[in-house]
C-alpha cells in the first residue's frame, strides 16, 4: 500500500483514472477520477488492501468504497449502451475517464497536477497534463482507488438492472458473456441493454450451425 502511494508521490499531485465494464456486452462503461488531498498514516493504513479491483473480493471493494469516498474528491460517470454503440468502446471508456477527471479537477481547484490514466491510451481532447501507464491499478493508489469505485459502482448497476431482466443474470456475472448469459441470450433474445456490436460473432456462429 504504502509503495503505491509513494508512486503517486513521486509523480507530485495525482488525479488517478480508470474504468470498469469496457469487456462485458451488456450495462454501459463506468469512469471514475480519484485525488487524495490528504494521505496519513491512518487512511494507509484504512487502505491497506487497496489494489486493482479485479484482484479484490466484493466485500473488500465495498469495505475500500466507503473509505475512499470518504478521504478522497472523487467522481464517477457513465456512457450508456446507445453511446457505446455510435462511438464504440474506447472511445466511450476515454470519454467517460474525461468528464471524471475534469469533475474532479473542478472540485479540487487543482492546477498544478498530473493525471495518471490506467492503460495505453491518453484521453482525447484533454487539457491538462497526462500519462498512461499499463497496469497502473497496481502501481498507484489514486488509479487504484478509481478501479475500486468504478467497478463497485458498475457492479451496483448491473445488479439493478438485473432486477428489471432477471434472466441474464446481471447480478452474477455483470453482463460479461458467460455461459449462462450465452444461453439466455439465445432463449430470450437481447434486452435494450445488450451491447448488439459485442454480439455479431456469436450470432454468426449460431447462423452457421443451420
């Protein structure tokens, strides 16, 4: 924990970026910016278990949620289906990474900063200073806390809108194409969240068993 903050430290004032849902075919893609004004021995402390969320349990990423949003100016935003469909995936990960910052720079009042994107790609049309960095859930704790609330926020969404269409179990496997999804897809069709682009291979393959 403490080397992730010492990453964010050497690079001088952080807002960390990362998003969550960019591999599922169904929900929208999730942003969320994070900067720590103030990183004590205790919120290290508090954070100890802080990681990139994949590696985390669910319990774990709702136990950081809470500390995070409390220690931190934070923001999450949301590209929907019908966005994701126009301008595809990338782009709507790096525009929802975009407003996220630019929220949380609004916020702070910062001016003197870097932003640390997780990933090989810089945000398009972006005014302030910025640097990728491949797996930077794992090397800072800005980017980091950021993984952990985009994903506990998307993870809460999916599992709304697993209420409204049950079937596909949303709220197991957050709209990932899981058997299970797979095969309620095929016997229900596609709901007005499916993400149609990220289906073609699979009713390709299914046109070509007839």
């Amino acid at each position: 924990m403490k080397e992730l903050f010492e990453f964010d430290k050497k690079c001088g004032v952080v807002v960390g970026t990362d998003e969550a849902g960019r591999g599922p075919a169904a929900g929208g893609v999730f942003a969320a910016a994070v900067y720590f004004p103030n990183v004590s021995d205790a919120l290290i402390k508090d954070l100890e278990k802080l990681n990139d969320s994949k590696k985390l349990s669910k319990c774990s990423r709702e136990n950081l949620y809470g500390v995070i949003v409390s220690n931190s100016v934070y923001s999450v935003v949301s590209v929907d289906v019908d966005e994701i469909e126009k301008i595809n995936i990338l782009n709507a990960s790096l525009k929802a990474m975009k407003s996220a910052c630019e929220n949380v720079i609004q916020k702070a009042g910062l001016k003197d900063f870097i932003t640390i994107v997780d990933g090989n790609k810089l945000i398009k049309n972006y005014d302030y200073p910025q640097q990728y960095v491949v797996g930077g859930d794992g090397q800072s704790a800005s980017v980091a806390a950021a993984s952990v609330l985009a994903k506990v926020t998307r993870d809460r969404y999916m599992d709304e809108l697993s209420k409204e269409f049950p079937q596909y179990g949303w709220n197991r496997n957050s709209g990932y194409l899981t058997p299970e999804h797979l095969k309620a897809i095929d016997e229900y069709g596609l709901s007005k969240y499916h993400r149609r682009s990220f289906l073609q291979k699979h009713f390709e393959k299914q046109l070509s068993l007839f």
